[in-house]
C-alpha cells in the first residue's frame, strides 16, 4: 500500500484551511521551505507496517461483526463486510456509466472508513493502490505480495482458460498466503469472469448463502498496458470535461483498450474479484477505487471552478432513465450514515467529506 494515502477529518461538518486564516506569510514559508523534504520521505515508499497491520486489523474485524440486513432477504450476508458487498450488488445497474458513478463511489469508500473507524476502533486512513507505481509486476507490490502486511498474494496456480480481457494469469485458484487466505467469501457469483467459474448461488439474485474461497488470478497483462503511470497522466490532462473523463476512465473493450477502472479491477480478477457485481468483496476492491477517487479529485483540482459541481450521464448504466441530477439522492442503506444528494458528494472538502490526498 503506497505511502499516499487519504486524509479523512470524519468529525468536520466545514473544512477549514487554517492556512488562509493567518495574515504573515513568514509561517507559510517555511512551511513551503519544508514541505519538499516531508514529500521525499512519502516518496520513499509504503505506509509503515504497523499502519497496514491497523487497517486489515479493521477489515478482518468488520468481517467477524454480524450483518445488519436482513438474513431471510439477504441470507449470504454473513458480516458487516457483506453488508457492504450487498449495497453494490443491489445498485450496480445505476451506479457503473452513469452520471453518479464517481459520486457514488466517494461515499461509498468514505463510509467504508467511517464503519472502519466507528465500529472496530481504526485510527488510520484509507490507503489507496498507485497503480502506476507497481504496474510491471503488480504481484511484487506490496499490497499484493502475499505478507502479512499486504491484503493478501495471488490465487494458486491452477490450468485454467483466458478471460475475456486478459490471457490467464499466473493464479487462478484460492488465495493461499497473508491476512485473508481463509477469507470465506458468501455472496454471488452474478457475472462470474474466471475460470473455473464458481457454483451457482442458491439464488438467482445472488444473494444466497454460497460459501468458497478467495480466488484471484493477478497479472500484468492489463496493468502493464491500460494504468501506467502515463495512462493516468493522460487520462487526467486529455479530459476537458467530466463526461470524457468518466467515460475514459471506465471504458472496457473486448477488442482493445480498457480505461484505469477495468484495468485495476481485472488486474486483480477471480472470484469475486472480476465479478462486475460483487468486486467489493475482494479487499483489494478498496485500495483500488482509492485510486478512482484520487485521480478524479486529482482531475477536479486542476480548474476547481468548472470541475467540481458538474456531472454527466444519465440513471441507468443502459443508458435508459432520465439525465441523472446533480440533485439526485445516494442512500448506501445500512452502510451509509444518511442519504445525499450527488451534489454534497462532488468535492472532497465540503459536504459530508473534509479530506485531501498526499
């Protein structure tokens, strides 16, 4: 896990930039004096081993709390991580190419700290995944090398066939090292995008109690070709506006080419990895829309004025429905702490949210 990571103040309802409170500069530069030498020692590498140990700590704590759906609805939600994975599932028609997409996806990691933090006592960040960084060997990352301060290693290596994006990797089978190597995963498969592909779920929703391993089938296939550090460059310069930006950014297709979002996702794979529904449920899901949500606020920053309240798009990721509104609500159910509106989401610093990325 890089050593970038999010800010999060969760107790500010107003976000204030001391900075523009005080009237000398004196201060301000020697706090630009010294600011280059903090930036080389981020630069240096990962989030220290005791911060990563603190977060999957909390992950592996949400997974042993007990569900607060409803079990004769939701019968595969087992823990207060299924919750989660539930809320996406149930959502993923109208949250994926469609106007709420990069808001939606905010509050949704926003909260996934905050149940963190309120509910198995975290006191860290939420680190994110420089894809660019490890895009050669995403395997020697350090958020994917197996040890016990990653979020786990590869799948083991089993004969299986290509999917349909990617050659097949060297994984394939059930994650075996790290934290999460008994991780029992319950929920789907829906789209299943792995080969062998897993048993059905006792309900065609989904949402059947269906008990398997972790399966993952990580390779540089993708990352090596779609989320380089110069892919996510341009991603952000090329993009005059939101539509582009968010189009870019998610397009998958078959015959060539493949956005950072489907690049990310599908460099990880398996099961439930590469499931368009069920993603969440591989915690590698977190780190890695950390990343979609840095390089979009990244892209925000560069004209604050004109990319900030804006979206594009319409409800249903069918292109069916009305153009979404900024006006629009977002309910994560019992994932999130109250319903928003898309346009108390768009900014990092206002609204619900007070964080920045380093």
């Amino acid at each position: 896990m890089a050593r970038l990571f999010m800010l999060v103040l969760l107790a500010a309802a107003q976000c204030l930039f001391l900075s523009g409170l005080v009237s000398g500069d004196a201060v301000l530069d020697l706090q630009n004096k010294g600011r280059p030498n903090l930036d080389a020692q981020l630069a240096k590498g990962d989030i220290p081993a005791a911060e990563r140990k603190q977060y999957i700590a909390a992950m592996l704590c949400i997974m042993s709390k007990p569900s607060k759906l409803d079990q004769k609805q939701f019968p595969g939600a087992k823990s207060r991580y299924d919750d989660f994975v539930v809320v996406h599932m149930n959502q993923t028609l109208s949250i994926h190419n469609t106007g709420s997409f990069l808001s939606w996806h905010r509050y949704y990691l926003w909260s996934f700290e905050r149940v963190l933090k309120e509910e198995c006592g975290y006191n860290g960040t939420q680190p994110y995944w420089d894809w660019g960084r490890w895009a050669q060997d995403p395997e020697k990352s350090p958020i994917f090398d197996g040890s016990d301060t990653s979020l786990s290693g590869n799948g083991q290596k089993i004969a299986h066939r290509a999917q349909s994006f990617a050659p097949a990797g060297n994984g394939g089978g059930c994650v075996q090292t790290g934290p999460f190597k008994n991780m029992t995963v319950h929920l789907g498969p829906i789209s299943p995008a792995v080969d062998p592909a897993p048993p059905r779920n006792p309900m065609a929703n989904g949402y059947g109690d269906n008990p398997r391993c972790l399966r993952r089938d990580i390779s540089n296939y993708l990352s090596s070709r779609y989320s380089r550090t110069q892919d996510i460059v341009d991603l952000i310069t090329n993009s005059k506006d939101i539509g582009t930006f968010q189009t870019t950014m998610q397009t998958v297709n078959p015959m060539g080419g493949m956005g950072v979002h489907g690049a990310g996702h599908f460099t990880i794979a398996g099961d439930p990895g590469g499931d368009f529904y069920t993603s969440p449920n591989d915690p590698g899901f977190w780190v890695h829309h950390g990343m979609i949500d840095r390089t979009w606020s990244i892209w925000q920053t560069q004209n604050l004025t004109t990319r900030t309240v804006v979206i594009s798009g319409s409800n249903s990721m069918m292109g069916f429905g009305k153009l979404q509104s900024l006006d629009d609500p977002i309910d994560l159910g019992v994932v999130g702490n109250k319903a928003y509106r898309i346009r108390d989401l768009v900014s990092t610093v206002d609204g619900p949210f007070c964080y920045a990325y380093e």
